[in-house]
C-alpha cells in the first residue's frame, strides 16, 4: 500500500511541475523592460493572487485562468502545491 501511495505521489509531482511555470527569460526581460519604462500596467496585484491559491482554485479564478481554476478544483488537496504559485504567476501576466 505504501509503494502504490509513493509511486501515485511521484506521478502527481512529474505531473502538476509544469503548471506552475512562471515566465520564461525572454518574458521576464520584456517584463522588466515595461516596468523600467513605466507602460506596465498591473491588473491584479501578485500577492492577492498567492493568497486565494490557497483556496480550492481561487488564485487562478483570480488570474482570469478558469479553465487551470476548474483543474484546481478537482485536485483541491493537491492544488495548494502550485496553484499560490499559479495565482501569483498568472497575476503578474498582462490580459
């Protein structure tokens, strides 16, 4: 019983590490870039989002992502290892 519940615990983490990427280098230059010339405009505030991840999809109803918000849902105990980390990511994004 044990290996099944390590190998199912293996298997979630090799499965949810990329829903919680955040922006790549070129992203995250741009992003810079926009702050440093003032044309950034940011929509919802990063930290509100980590905050509502802990909530049974809240940080990516709030990052205006429903569909991963639906996913969170379904996988509510799970969901709290990335879904702050996807409200906070999703936050920073411009819509």
């Amino acid at each position: 019983m044990i290996k099944i519940l390590r190998a199912g615990l293996l298997v979630s983490v090799v499965i949810v590490t990329g829903c919680a990427s955040g922006l790549n280098s070129i992203q995250q230059r741009e992003y810079n870039q926009w702050r440093h010339d003032g044309t950034l405009i940011e929509e919802k505030d990063p930290t509100t989002g980590a905050i509502l991840g802990l909530l049974p999809g809240g940080g990516s109803f709030y990052a205006r992502e429903p569909a991963l918000g639906i996913v969170n849902l379904l996988f509510w105990p799970l969901s709290i290892m990335w879904d702050p980390i996807s409200g906070y990511d999703g936050s920073k994004a411009i819509s």
